[in-house]
C-alpha cells in the first residue's frame, strides 16, 4: 500500500482500474458504489485532473450538484480544462442556474482544440447489466420495502458473483446481517514480478476490476457466469490503449486481452505460448511455416548430458518420442544430431529461433550467456504486473474500509476506529473517513471529539448533507446554539427538499424550548423521506413530556421504516417505564441494547428496570458493566452510586459521588445524595455544609432537604423508587 500513500506512484494502470469501475457503477446506476470508488481514486492525488472529472461526475449524478459544482468551479483558470467547464454547465442546469450553465457551454463551443481526459473519452456502456448488478438492485428495492431477508440474500449473491458491489455490502451493514471480512472479502496475496522462466501471473484465478462486469472471469473456467459468451468482432489480438480499454470493457463482458489471458510475447505470437512451458512452447512452434521467425522463448533447462560432458552420440539411441520432447533444449550443431531429430532445419529457421547457443559447442562466438526475455516480453511481463498490482491496490483498500464499515454498522466503535486508523493517510483525511469518525466519536458518548471530526468534514466537503443529521444531534447535546442555527441555514440553502435540513432546524428550536415548531420541523423531513426513522424518533422524543401515546406512535412508525433503529426502541422502552409497564420496559430497552450492546446508557437503562424491581445485584451489574464501557458517563455513575446506597455500601457510593461533584458541581441531585450518604456515615460537619450548597444551588428542594433532616433512617429502597420514577 506504498503506492496509495504516494500521488507521485499512481501507475497508468491503477488510474485505468478506477475509471472503468467508476464508469462501470454510473452505467449501473449504482451511485453509492461510483461515489465510493471515485472518493477513493480522488483522495489519491488531488491534482489529478482526471480523478476530479470522475469524482465530480459521481457526485453529480448522486444528487450532490452543490460538491460538484464547487470541485470543478476552481478560481485559478489554468487549473480549469473545458472538460470541467462541461460539468460546470451539468452542475448549473441540475442547480436550475441555467444563464451560468449556457455561458459555460458556450466556452466549451470555444474550445475546439480540447482533448478530454482517458476516462471521459467515448465509451460504449453495456445494453443489459450482469446478474451481480440485477442482484445488488433487487436487494436495494427489498430494503427499502423492509424486506431484510429478501434484501441480504440478493445483496450475498450480488457480492458473491462480484466483490467490488460496494452497494451490496452497504445494504448488508444497513441490515446489520454481515460476514466476517475474511469470509466476504478473503485476503488476496500481493502480486510480485514475474522472472525469466515463470509460467502466468500469480493470481490469475482472481476476479479483476475492469468494467461492465467488474471483473473478468477465468477464461474457460466451469460453472462461470459468462462462460458462453462468445466475443464479436473484437478479437484477443486488439491493441488494448487506455481509452480503447474503457471502450471495450465497457461494451462487453470480457475485459482487456491483458486479462483475459495471461501476457504473450508479441502480437504476432499465438495467444497460448506465452503460458506454455518451454518445451511444449518449441514443440508447438514446429508447426509454423518454414521461414517465418518466432521470438525467442524464455530460458530453457540444459540437459543433464550437456551439464556432464557427454557426446550427442547419445541422442540417436532415443526413442522419437524423446527426441520430440528434447526439441527445445540447447543443441550441438553436429550434422549427424539435426538428422537424428528427424527436423528440417533452415538458415535462420529453428536453429536460430528455438535453439540457443550452448555454451560448450560456441564459447568462441557466445562469450556471454544471451538475455532469456527480449525487451518486448519484459515490458509485457511489467504491464502484467501493473495490472495486477492495481487490482490488488484497489480491492486492499475496498476491504479495510469494509472492516471499519462493518464495525460502525455492528456499533463497535473502538474497533471501527482503529481499522480506520490502518488506511493510507490520504484515505484518513477523506470527508467520509472523518464521518465515520465522528459518528463513531458520538456512539461513544465522546463529543469534543466528535464535534472535531464533523468541523473537519465541514471543511473538505462544505455542502455535504450526508450524517449531518447526526451533527446536528450533537450539537445539540452540547447545547451550541449559535453553531447549530449556522448549521442548520448553510444545510437549507443547499438543498430545502433534504431531510437533514429539516432535522437539524428542527434540533435548533428543540434547543430553544419551542417543542411546536420543532415537531412541525420532523415531520416535514419524515415527509421528505418517508424511510428517515431519525426523524420519526425526534418527533417522538420531542413529545414525550407531552403525550405518551403519541411518542409511543412516533416510535412504532420509525422502527417501521428501520428496525435497527435502537434510538427509537430506546423511546418505546423510555415512554413504557414512565408509564410503570416494567415489562414492556425491559423488553424494549433490551431490543435497543442488543443492537448496541457497548451503549452504556442502554445498559444503564435495563439496570434502571432491576432496580424498580429491587433486584439489586444485578442492576450494579449492569451498572458496573455500563461504566467499563463509558467510564465518563454521569447518569450511570448516578445511579450506581443510588444502589450502592441501597445496599448499604457507604463508601463505594462516596466515590461514585465524589466523582460526579467534581465534573458536575452544580448538580442539585449529586449534592443531595452525597449529603445523604454523610448523613448516615455520621459526619454531620460535612452534612451541614452540603445541605447549604444545596439550598444555593436548588432552593426549590426545601422540602426534600427537610424530609432528609427529619427522617434520614427511612427506608432507603423507597427512596430509590421515588426518584427512579422522577428520572425515568
């Protein structure tokens, strides 16, 4: 992975990898995979003019014209070639900035001396798609009709027939029914260079990325999905150019002559020499005509009678069978040894195109042993390995990014973090890296550096209006006002008809206290996208304090649009405990806690159900469990230190509440508890001093502060029950 980290070692061969696949899923419609490949091939070299007319095309066609439009309007003229202004025009007329787009159209009828990049040259794009690209489809409708298991069983067949679908392997995160990465994906050995002497490419049984199949198949191998397809008129022996190569992958389901068998010494060469041994390789050859030169094939084991010493008088004793098979050894020149071959040799026939000069019979001639590779099977033999290198670059990558994507999707955020932190720096500083990274960041309840990872995506990607939702969120929890209105009016003046828009106005008034229009705010996104259970989840959450039943309604329809959204199973668990249904409390806030079983809120909430039930061991259980994971989080370490004191366990709840006074000294509840746990350890110094703090900090609890003084040996058990119900 040297080259990625290095734009300056981008080989014509990788660059040609990216632009057919790219190519191949817009020809597809799949815009989510063209936009990851594209991504991809931009973040390797900024400068590249033509990952920039790739990126900008996938992001066009993706509905993103604001990115698009901002990655080809670049202010230094020289940078800017017509091809950019061509997709500045596309960009205009999808922004309905329609004078813009004809004045750039018409400095594209200026330039009549522009030749476009390889990969926007002609192409022929494929009349029907492969069974990969119909599966992947057929799982894209399933999903969205919340039918999971239809979806995940098209998506493995689409993967299974071609690996590179990067959609199918979003649909299965999207499900969360995902395989092992090495199952999906298995490692593939890195290629090496071929040496004089060695037969085909070292990974010529693996799938290669080139164009409206994304791979080509072995040929002739059995069981294959195109092993009926016969080629038409474009034969083997085409020249494969760089912009001839896109046209042909993409007009066919084979790919280059490159890979569609293994690398031959010239042109004029049958296809199959090149991977024949060297003896079958001479053997073959005999049958050409008389007169006509074949190039030299690869090095050839001397005979061991040769190495010894011994006369060519041996020869004659041979059956035919032997002396065929000794045909393309290195021989004596003897006459009476080319009549016992049973060969018709003629000057600068056999002799000089199959037999080399041994160095016992020609010391005098040969001082040095010739070179076994002419130049031009060298140059084939480094293209070979090119191609495959790309091939393997490419699918290295695609497969760390799968590992860091199943993660997230299976909510491991730690282990998502250090598969990201194993790609190639220009892939870490990518807008969808820094994502992931702040979504992850925000699961784990970590929200400084979260927000740091969402600012840096702002700055790559300023019109991104993917996970901004999630932003949104986030800065709400960490009640930014003014960060959060910015957001929220950069996100409407760069598409109103998207749901992130909506849902991050919607937060902004919800920060605000004004819960109407913060309602009104959710469902016009849930109208927007009717699949978007974020927005029904908001709603729910926002009506909570309101009206139970119609949260609960909230909550229902988003796990209707995605039953993995365990925020809304939360709700549900949330509104059932306020309603003193601990079963269908329990039940709920399990099903959340089971889809992200490192939520150390969720855990402390199934501890919130065995603590109304006084099954206190295993609430601290969960409690402690809850901590492990997130040892930072204040309303676990609350209510840990609440059994504690139910327990009887004195000291161990001081320093939960010690803890929670030093990150949180204006906490009513934490002062009144610590008092408590005073009280009953008998200092009634610090007692005293704490009830003051407390009466500063919340006058409104005189009436707590006097049940306290009055009856503090009361029965802890219902103590803990009253306020579990006041926090539920």
């Amino acid at each position: 992975m040297q080259r990625d980290s290095n734009p300056a070692a981008l080989s014509p061969q990788l660059c040609q990898r990216y632009a057919s696949l790219i190519w191949s899923c817009l020809d597809a419609n799949l815009h989510k995979s063209a936009l990851f490949y594209a991504e991809r091939y931009f973040v390797l070299d900024l400068s590249n003019h033509d990952a920039r007319h790739l990126y900008a095309t996938a992001l066009l066609e993706s509905g993103q014209p604001h990115s698009a439009h901002r990655l080809v309007h670049v202010p230094a003229k020289e940078t800017r070639c017509t091809g950019c202004v061509n997709i500045l025009a596309k960009c205009c007329m999808a922004l309905g900035r329609h004078r813009q787009a004809r004045e750039a159209l018409e400095g594209c009828l200026r330039d009549h001396s522009y030749t476009p990049t390889p990969s926007m040259g002609y192409r022929t794009a494929t009349a029907f798609p492969d069974e990969a690209i119909l599966c992947c489809q057929a799982g894209n409708s399933a999903l969205k009709g919340n039918l999971h298991e239809s979806a995940a069983m098209s998506y493995r067949q689409a993967l299974a027939l071609n690996p590179m679908l990067w959609e199918a392997f979003e649909g299965l995160c999207a499900i969360g029914d995902i395989p092992l990465i090495e199952n999906l994906f298995p490692p593939r050995p890195q290629p090496v260079r071929r040496k004089p002497g060695e037969e085909g490419p070292s990974s010529k049984s693996m799938p290669i990325a080139t164009g409206a199949g994304f791979f080509t198949p072995d040929a002739g191998s059995a069981g294959n999905l195109f092993r009926d397809w016969k080629p038409g008129f474009r034969g083997m022996d085409a020249p494969a150019g760089l912009r001839d190569s896109i046209a042909t992958s993409d007009s066919s389901f084979y790919g280059e002559p490159s890979f569609q068998a293994p690398v031959r010494a010239s042109r004029s060469q049958p296809a199959n020499l090149a991977v024949l041994p060297p003896a079958t390789a001479a053997a073959s050859s005999r049958s050409h005509v008389a007169g006509k030169t074949a190039p030299a094939p690869p090095a050839t084991r001397r005979s061991t009678r040769l190495q010894s010493g011994t006369g060519s008088r041996l020869t004659s004793k041979t059956s035919t069978r032997d002396r065929r098979r000794a045909a393309a050894k290195p021989r004596s020149t003897s006459t009476s040894q080319s009549h016992d071959s049973g060969l018709e040799e003629e000057p600068g026939g056999m002799e000089s195109a199959f037999a080399p000069t041994s160095p016992i019979g020609h010391s005098d001639t040969s001082p040095h042993p010739p070179n076994p590779w002419t130049a031009e099977q060298e140059l084939a033999a480094e293209k070979a390995y090119q191609i495959e290198l790309a091939e393997y670059q490419i699918y290295d990558v695609m497969r760390r990014f799968a590992s860091a994507a199943r993660a997230m999707a299976l909510y491991d955020c730690r282990l998502c973090l250090e598969e990201l932190e194993k790609l190639p720096p220009q892939h870490q500083r990518s807008a969808s890296v820094m994502a992931m990274v702040g979504k992850a960041h925000y699961e784990l309840g970590q929200y400084p550096a979260a927000e740091r990872a969402f600012e840096a995506v702002r700055i790559l990607e300023p019109y991104r209006l993917s996970d901004m939702e999630v932003y949104s969120t986030l800065l709400w929890h960490l009640q930014k006002n003014i960060k959060l209105s910015f957001l929220a009016q950069e996100l409407l003046s760069t598409d109103p008809k998207s749901p992130q828009a909506w849902i991050a106005v919607g937060n902004c008034f919800s920060l605000q206290k004004e819960k109407t229009q913060a309602l009104t705010c959710f469902r016009r996104a849930a109208q927007l996208d009717p699949t978007c259970a974020y927005a029904y989840t908001l709603s729910g959450h926002e009506s909570i304090d309101e009206d139970l039943n119609k949260a609960i309604s909230f909550f229902q329809s988003a796990l209707r649009a995605d039953a993995r959204h365990y925020n809304a199973w939360y709700g549900l668990g949330t509104c059932y405990m306020r309603m003193s249904k601990l079963r269908l409390a329990d039940y709920h806030f399990r099903r959340a806690s089971s889809i992200h079983p490192q939520n150390a809120v969720l855990l402390g909430c199934v501890g919130m159900v065995q603590e109304r039930y006084q099954n206190y061991e295993e609430a601290l259980r969960l409690f402690n469990q809850a901590i492990q994971f997130s040892p930072e989080n204040a309303l676990v370490r609350y209510h840990r230190a609440k059994i504690l004191i139910a327990m009887k366990r004195y000291t161990a709840a001081l320093e939960d509440l010690q803890y929670l006074r030093d990150t949180s000294p204006e906490e009513s509840n934490v002062l009144f508890q610590l008092a408590k746990v005073y009280r009953l350890l008998g200092e009634d110094v610090k007692f005293t001093q704490l009830l003051a703090e407390v009466r500063d900090v919340a006058p409104k609890s005189l009436a707590k502060i006097r049940k306290l003084t009055e009856n503090i040996v009361k029965s802890d058990s219902e103590d803990v029950g009253e306020e579990v119900m006041d926090t539920g």
